[in-house]
C-alpha cells in the first residue's frame, strides 16, 4: 500500500510540472506561482480522498469476502465429508464385521461338524473301534489332549465306558480343529447326559484343585447344555463364566438326537478375550473405533473401561439400559441384516456411526467417529481462513492509518513548501522540473532508468521525489527479474510434469496390435489423464500360452502421487501374476503389499481378470472397481449388453486382511469385454449431468459389432459429444477384449 501512495504521489507530482513547464516557458511567474498552489492542493486532497475512499472500500469488501468465503467453504466441506464418511464408514463396517462373523463361523462349524461326526459314532458303533482315554493329568499341561471327566453325581456303566471309548476316535479330529484355527478355539468338549464328558484342550493342570484332587465337571448346569437341548438346535451362548478356566468364554452348543433320544451335546468354545481380540485386530483407521453388540442388547465388546460403552468381562452392559433410543433404533435394523449410517449421541458427543449385521451370530457390528474429528479439517481451514483475514484487515488498518496521516503531513508540507519555492524560487523550480519531467517521460518499455542528476539535489521535495523515481524504477526492475525467475520455475516444473507423463504412457501397453500372431482374440486400450499425469492405469499381459491376465485399475488422486502408487501397483500386480495363483489370491497378495508402510493411506481399486484362450473362461475378482461389461453379437439374446463378474470386494491397500472372492463366467467366440474407469460414467457435461451408465450401454449396443478398436473410439466419440468441451476431472480409460476362440 505504501508503494500504491508513492505512484499516484509521483503521477500526480508528474502532472503539476508539465503543466508548470508550459507556464514557465511564457515567463508567467506569476501564474506559475498561483497554479503551483491550486494544483498541488487540488491534486493532494483528491488523490487523498480517492486513497481513502478506496482503503474503506478494500477493508468492506475483505471482510465481506472472509465471510462469505467461511459459509461457502463450511457448507461444501459437510457435505463432502458427509458423503465420504457414510460411504468409507459403511464400507469398513461391513468389512469388519463380515471378518469378525467369519471367526465365530468357523467356531460354529467345528461344532456342527464334531456333532455329525460324533452322530454316526452312536448311529453305526460297531464300525469303530475303542481308544484309551484317560483322566486329566498334569504334565499335559501345554498340550493337546483328549481328557476324560465325569460329574460328581455320574455312575458310567460299562456299556457306557465302551460308547466312550468309542467317541475317543475323534480325538485327531479334535486336535487337527484347534490347530488349523490356530488355537483360537479355547475346547472341544462332547458331553453325554449319564455325566462322562470328552475335553480338547490344553489346560490339564487347571482341572485340579489347590489339594491336587481332580475337579468334576456337570455339562448339564453348564449354558450351551440347557439351551440346545431346551432348543433342540444350534445355538450361541456368550459371557459365560467357565469354572475351570476361571474366566468369561463364548460357547456353540449341537444337541446330537438319535431317532428323538438325547445322545450327547457337542461345545465348542472361545475366550471372551480371544474374541475381542479378533475384533481389535481389524484396521479401521485413526479417530475410529467398533463395538459389537449381541441380539439380546449385551456389549460383547467395547474398547472403553468408563462411560456408555464401558465393557466388563461379565458383558453387564446392557444397551437398552442407557436410554439413548438413537443408539437403540439402528441396532434394531442392524439386527433385521441391514447395513446403514446414521448419527448418535455417546458420552455427550454427537458421533457419526456405520453399523452391520453378522450373520452367523445374529449379532451388529458399529463403527464409530466423533463428528468433531470428521470436521476437524474444515474448522482448521475456517480457522486459518479467519486469521489470514484477520491479519490481512489488520494491515489494511494499520497502512489506511499510516496513509492517512501520511497524506496529511505530505499535503503540509507540500503546500507549504510550493508557497515558498512559488515565491522565493518560481524560475529555478521549473528547470529541474522540466529536466525530471522529460526522464520520467522516457521511462518506457523496458527501460526503467532514473539516475540522480545534481539538477535534482535541491534539498526540498523535488529531490525526494527524484530519489522515489529512482526508488521506483530500481524496485521495477527487481519486480521483473522476479517475474522471469518465477516464470522459469513454472517451465521447468511444467517440463518435469510432461516427462513425468511420458514415462507414465510409456509404462502401459500401447503399440497394438500387442501379439499380432495370436489369432484366439483381438484387444484395445486407451488413457486420457485429466491431468498432465493421472491415476488411472491398465495393464495385458500373457501368464503363459493359454492364459492372458487383463487388468484396469483407478488410484486414489491425481498428479505426481497417485503415478507413483500406479507404477507401484502395476509391477505388484504383474511380477504377482506370472507366479501363478487365480485371481482372488493374487488380489489378495497384492492388498497385503500395498498395506504395508500404506503411511498417505493411498488406495487402488481393481478390476483383474484372467481369460484362459482355449475355452474363453473368464475368472475375474473385483476390489471396488467399476464391473466389467459383456457385449453379445447373437440376435437371440434379449440384452445385447450385461453387467459381468463379482459384486465389489474393498479397494486395494485399505485392510491388509480383507478377503477378496472371484466369479467365473465364459465368453463365446465373437464377443466382446469392455472394461473402464469410472471416469467414463462421471463425465459430466456444462449442466453438470453425469454421462451416466444409461448412456455408455446405449453406445456399447450400437457399436457391438465393431472391433476393439473402433469401439473404444466410437465411445469417446459419443462422451465428447455428451460434454459439449466441458472440462473433465477424472482420467478416461477403456479396454476392449474381443474373443475370438481357438
């Protein structure tokens, strides 16, 4: 602002001695001297005005700007970070408690296949021979071993020993169940109704008491033995508390009927601390955490010792008991297997929460952030947004002060410096005038020289305002080199860029035909980045003779980031491929990579599919990526264009221990495979209207009976139309797999 007063000072200075200069070259003294006042008076006060008027202006129109720049951006970040929250938060939801469900499925099974084993020990005992089995004993402490032990009120007949000894066939099943789940199976326990139960376990030296005498044990005051025989079925206790283990457990428990007589009840158990730790180990990023809840309304597992969702090793949390009908009603839906995204009140803070149903426990998991981490991002940039306003007034303040008072002495001593020099030094005045007047007037171009003249020294205004021309000129050259440095910079970044890009093109296939001596299919692929460097990629390539790897993937981002995570992506996934594998396990390899040392959380979605050439079998596994499209060329189908492969799985390198499924389906000979991005879907026209998955089908059916080539043409074609040149934000890429049989 300072410079801003300096110009119009020196231009309106500028103007006052060219016209004092035409009045001194007629000898007007006089005139000289009144016009020297009127005009620099006149010129003063209203370049002072403007200056003012301007400064109140500027400092209305910044505070206008900082606030509506703060609505604008609050009401934009919400509902950004409303609509990624719900999607990312369902997403991770369900994958965790589809994880966790996994667990007690497995749990599950081993009981129900223990008890079909078990079933056909009492239907056909004369198949099976007998095994020793013994009473718990100390020094097996640590190992697998098949114990038996009876209750106190039990009395085996010898026909009963015999069934006993039969069951201890199983004992290698037991023992293989447990470690195949890698001891996460706490027992296996067969119990029958005369009081003989069948341990698996490796707590021997527990089923003793302090005396040394060994415990006995009644399965029938036991849970899971009440309520499966009450039940006649399956069924799921939790927070039971085992007197053996002096600790909570989880139990299966399979009643075994034979012709509606009570045979035996199968358990098989897990600790309640091995449970919560399958939930703890799923990654669900920071500012989060789960909890799951049972059908009954119990917490089975909570990370909080204190408040709403405290969690205790008896499961005495009941959520129904807080009276927080928010929390209740989503775990109703949860329960009824719907998966959602809702917002509730915990411990006085309002938290944003994704739930979902897991099925094999009829149980919810939920996902939960406080709604002040989630916005977070936006109060730090409305906080800094706010200060640069508040610092940029406080300066705009401070240099309308300083130009204010400034002005005022300025305007003094002007006006009292051109009475003394009107009256006392008009003839001298005009001559450095004159001289200052034509230097300043060939200040044009690029020459910005003013040099200090003896002409100037006079001590008095005249010379400080040759010193600020000369101020001036030496500022405007610095002004310029800096341009010129800038401008370089900007090249040479832009030239980086472009390179970056090359290598970027260079690094996917693109010189096609790509086998020109393979006659079973023909293929075409195409890339437009939105960006000098994008974050889409693909990639084919042949495993071996008979089998072609296709691959179309979309990074997170764009720019230099997102084509250093596709470069890493791309070598993953092919060195991965020629190692062989189908295509969920090399999705799968490829996840656990991109997770490790993941720090800038980058993530990939996938489309990977494997063609095997001699029979046009398609096996294809999708992590979060867009599915692929089959075009049919026969009349005698009704769609000329379908969908293809299996629903989304998650997108590479957000949980390292997601599991990935994979579908197969056939292609017959003179079909095509179209594969894309969703930047093909999500071009948007000058309207805004996206181009829509409506559209790309109608293209696809119109042009089916074109080549690879041609195909992928005719749709750009068609999406160039739809966008009237509006610009694009999201790289456009295709590919196009004709089969053509053997």
């Amino acid at each position: 602002m300072k410079d801003f007063v300096e110009i119009n000072g020196i231009f309106s200075v500028k103007k006052v001695i060219m016209k004092n200069r035409k009045k001194a070259s007629k000898g007007l003294q006089k005139k000289v001297f009144r016009l020297c006042i009127m005009l620099v008076i006149t010129a003063i006060c209203g370049f002072a005005i403007m200056g003012m008027i301007q400064l109140r202006t500027l400092l209305k129109m910044a505070n206008e700007t900082g606030q509506t720049q703060a609505k604008t951006v609050r009401a934009q970040s919400e509902t950004s970070m409303m609509q990624m929250a719900e999607e990312s938060m369902k997403n991770m939801a369900f994958q965790a408690a589809d994880n966790t469900d996994w667990e007690m499925w497995e749990l599950r099974s081993e009981a129900v296949l223990l008890a079909a084993q078990a079933e056909d020990i009492f239907r056909h005992p004369e198949n099976y021979g007998e095994c020793l089995i013994d009473a718990p004993k100390k020094e097996n402490a640590g190992k697998l071993t098949l114990q038996l032990m009876l209750s106190d009120w039990a009395s085996p007949t010898q026909e009963d020993m015999v069934m006993v000894r039969k069951l201890a066939n199983l004992a290698p099943m037991m023992e293989q169940m447990i470690r195949n789940n890698e001891y996460n199976t706490q027992d296996l326990i067969i119990s029958l109704p005369n009081g003989v139960s069948l341990f698996m376990d490796i707590t021997s030296e527990q089923k003793f008491d302090e005396n040394g005498k060994l415990l006995t044990y009644d399965s029938k005051e036991r849970p899971w033995w009440q309520q499966a025989v009450e039940q006649k079925d399956v069924v799921l206790t939790h927070a039971v508390h085992s007197t053996l283990l002096n600790k909570s457990e989880i139990d299966f428990g399979v009643p075994i009927y034979l012709d509606g007589k009570l045979m035996a009840v199968v358990e098989s158990s897990v600790s309640l601390d091995t449970f919560q730790n399958f939930v703890s180990e799923v990654t669900i990023g920071d500012g989060l955490f789960s909890i799951v809840v049972s059908n009954d309304g119990k917490l089975v597992y909570s990370p909080f010792d204190e408040g709403e969702l405290k969690m205790d090793q008896l499961l005495s949390t009941d959520i129904v008991d807080l009276d927080n009908d928010e929390l209740d009603a989503l775990l109703q839906r949860s329960f009824k297997g719907e998966l959602g995204f809702s917002e509730v009140t915990i411990n006085g803070k309002r938290h944003y929460v994704a739930y979902a149903p897991m099925i094999t426990t009829k149980w919810a998991q939920l996902l939960f952030m406080e709604k002040e981490i989630l916005e977070e991002p936006t109060e730090a940039l409305l906080a800094q947004m706010d200060e640069t306003s508040r610092k940029t007034i406080k300066k705009y303040e401070k240099s309308f002060r300083q130009s204010s008072w400034l002005t005022i002495i300025v305007m003094i001593l002007l006006v009292t410096n051109a009475i003394l020099v009107a009256m006392m030094f008009s003839g001298k005045l005009t001559n450095p005038i004159n001289r200052m007047t034509e230097a300043v007037g060939q200040i044009e171009g690029d020459n910005f020289k003013f040099e200090m003249d003896d002409i100037y020294r006079t001590g008095d205004e005249i010379e400080l305002l040759a010193e600020t021309f000369g101020e001036l000129s030496e500022r405007t050259k610095k002004y310029i080199r800096e341009i010129m440095e800038i401008t370089a910079e900007k090249e040479r970044i832009g030239a980086e860029l472009s390179v970056a890009a090359k290598i970027q093109q260079d690094m996917l296939p693109q010189k096609f035909p790509l086998y020109p001596d393979r006659k079973e299919f023909e293929l075409y692929a195409s890339m437009d980045p939105a960006k000098e460097v994008g974050g889409d990629f693909y990639d084919i390539f042949m495993i071996d003779e008979n089998h072609l790897a296709l691959v179309m993937a979309d990074v997170s981002g764009k720019g230099i980031p997102a084509s250093l995570f596709m470069v890493i992506s791309k070598t993953l996934l092919k060195n991965r491929s020629l190692l062989g594998g189908s295509p969920s396990e090399i999705i799968t390899d490829v996840n656990r990579q991109l997770c490790e040392g993941n720090k800038a959380a980058m993530f990939v979605t996938v489309c990977f599919a494997i063609v095997t050439l001699s029979t046009g079998e398609v096996v294809e596994t999708n992590a979060g990526h867009e599915k692929p499209l089959l075009l049919i060329e026969s009349e005698g189908e009704k769609t000329a264009v379908r969908e293809v492969g299996t629903e989304h799985d998650v997108i590479l390198g957000g949980i390292r221990k997601a599991r990935f499924h994979e579908d197969t389906f056939m292609m017959k000979p003179g079909e095509q495979l179209f594969i894309y991005t969703d930047g093909v879907t999500e071009a948007k026209n000058k309207e805004g209207t996206m181009y829509g998955m409506k559209r790309l089908m109608e293209a696809l059916d119109r042009n089916k009976s074109e080549d690879p080539k041609e195909l992928l043409h005719k749709v750009r074609e068609d999406i160039d139309r739809f966008v009237e040149g509006a610009d694009q934000f999201d790289d456009l890429t295709m590919l196009s797999f004709k089969y053509r049989g053997m």
